[in-house]
C-alpha cells in the first residue's frame, strides 16, 4: 500500500465560473507549483461536483462573485477541509467593517461612516466622497461623489444599497490616489514579497456604479511594479500584526494603501481572494509556491 505521505499533494486553487480557469495571473502558480511536486488545479467553489476532501490544500483565488451571495460563500469556506486562508478568517474579512477593528488595534484607517439599512442619512454638506457597499470587491457598486453639486445621486446610491439590506460605506476620496495611486503590498507565507501601484479606479467626479446589471465582475485595474517606502512598509507591517487572529496562519495577504499628508493609511486588507500581482515581481509565483510547499509540510508535520 501507498504511503500517502508519498503521494503528490493536491491542492485546489478556488475560482468562480466566470473564470473557472483562473484568473491569467494566477495561472502563473500552477508551472512553479508543478515544480515543487503540487499537482494543483482551478476548481469552482460553488461547484456541487467537487470533493473538496481530496485535496490536501484550498486555497481561495478567483471567487469574485461572492459578494452578493457572502452567507452562501462563507458557509462553504466553513465546510471545507484544508482551507487557506481559514474559513473564520474568510468570515471577517468578506464584510469590511474588519477595519473598525484594525482602527480599534490602532492602525491609520481611512475614516469611514456607516449607514445601516432604514437608518437616515444626508450628504456632507461638501467635499468628495465615495460611497460603497460594506460587502464588495473590484470596486463594484462603489460611486464617487462631489458635493453640494451631486447629493441628490449620492443619497439615491446610499438609499439604493439600503433598499437592498446592505450596510454602506461613506469615505472621503483621497485625492493623492489620482496622481500617486494606491500601495498593495503583497506578503506570501507571512513574509513580504512585492509590491504594486493601482491607478484611480473611481477616476471621475461622475459617479461609476457597477452593480448586478453592470459589466464584468470587477473594475479593471491599472497595475505597474512598485517599491514601497520605509512608511508604507511600517504600515503594512503593523496591520499584520494588529489583526485579531494569529497572522501565521495566513497563506498570504495583501494591504492597500493611500498616501495622506500625515503618512499612509489602510484602505482595505484583503485575505479572501486578492489579486496577488505574482506576473509584476520576478520569482514572486515561485515565492507563492514556496509557501504553499512550507504550509502543507505544516499542516503534515500537525497531522503526524
């Protein structure tokens, strides 16, 4: 009889049906995965044909359509074996009020006002403003307002979000984002790897709503290499930390960034499904693959 400690890992890389051969760039891993000896493949997970109890690994990349269906999705990240990242790290990190606690451990956030559904709210009486769903990713249902001139659609955008039970999110825009960009810092296996510049993606005063009737699952985003500063390090670095759980668990995790005057902030800590950027940084889908062959070594050596 076969030892299964023998046997090649199998490791599934979790997508949607929209993609369900992965997105490009994650098609990176699969040739230095293949190396390590990991036989890995795309694997939808809303998929009733798929047994997830025989990998030795899953781990979540491309399920960007969630957001719409997050119970349904989180029930099944609980019901999976092998899961990376963990299903309760998937449960808060899928509603972005995680960052009332990373302001809470004392991280720089940007400043965001929430509005729950049937509760009332007006405009700031000026400024800029977006205006986005608690539950989102890709910027979908997410609209970028100027005030006084366009209350009347930043209200009807908040009264749309309630109208349909979800909790909405109220930020200033940060204006650096239209010249400096965002900052995504990418760590794999708990240590950093690379980094990525994302250009505006709300790149007009004119509101960009992109919701269940809108094109695509996702905006499409501005990506170029990038080599974050000693602050932007030191940020990102003190999120990880500051998270609720034992950040050792993660498989990777990504940090968004915004410049402000008074160093950078937090605009989203992705852990669930992240583009990884693995295709901007030399040796970083061999850097993805490394850590998976360390996580699964882990998750043996625990099981022996």
């Amino acid at each position: 009889m076969t030892d299964p400690l023998d046997r090649r890992p199998a490791v599934a890389l979790v997508t949607c049906s929209e993609l369900s051969d992965l997105d490009p760039d994650d098609q990176l891993l699969l040739a230095p995965l293949a190396a390590l000896g990991i036989d890995a493949t795309a694997a939808v997970w809303d998929d009733p044909a798929v047994d997830w109890a025989a990998f030795d690994l899953v781990i979540v990349r491309n399920t960007w359509d969630y957001p719409l269906r997050r119970d349904e999705f989180v029930a099944w990240a609980r019901s999976v074996p092998a899961l990376a990242n963990p299903a309760d790290v998937i449960a808060w990190n899928t509603d972005k009020r995680y960052l009332r606690d990373l302001a809470a451990a004392g991280v720089p956030v940007v400043p965001t006002t929430w509005v729950a559904p049937g509760e009332a709210w007006s405009p700031p009486a000026e400024g800029e403003f977006v205006i986005k769903p608690a539950v989102s990713i890709g910027s979908r249902d997410s609209g970028r307002y100027r005030l006084p001139e366009q209350g009347d659609l930043a209200a009807a955008h908040v009264a749309r979000l309630q109208a349909a039970g979800r909790l909405t999110m109220v930020q200033p825009y940060v204006s650096s984002v239209d010249s400096y960009g965002e900052t995504a810092l990418i760590f794999l296996g708990g240590a950093y790897s690379h980094a990525i510049r994302k250009g505006p993606m709300l790149s007009g005063p004119d509101p960009l709503v992109q919701g269940a009737d809108g094109p695509g699952l996702y905006v499409e985003e501005e990506i170029t290499a990038r080599t974050p500063t000693e602050a932007e390090r030191a940020v990102a670095e003190a999120t990880l930390r500051a998270l609720p759980f034992d950040a050792s668990r993660l498989l990777y995790a990504r940090v968004d960034l915004l410049a402000t005057p008074d160093g950078p902030i937090v605009i989203e800590l992705e852990l669930t499904e992240p583009s990884l950027f693995v295709g901007t940084a030399a040796g970083a889908p061999e850097r993805f693959a490394a850590a998976v062959a360390r996580h699964l070594g882990a998750r043996r050596g625990a099981a022996g």
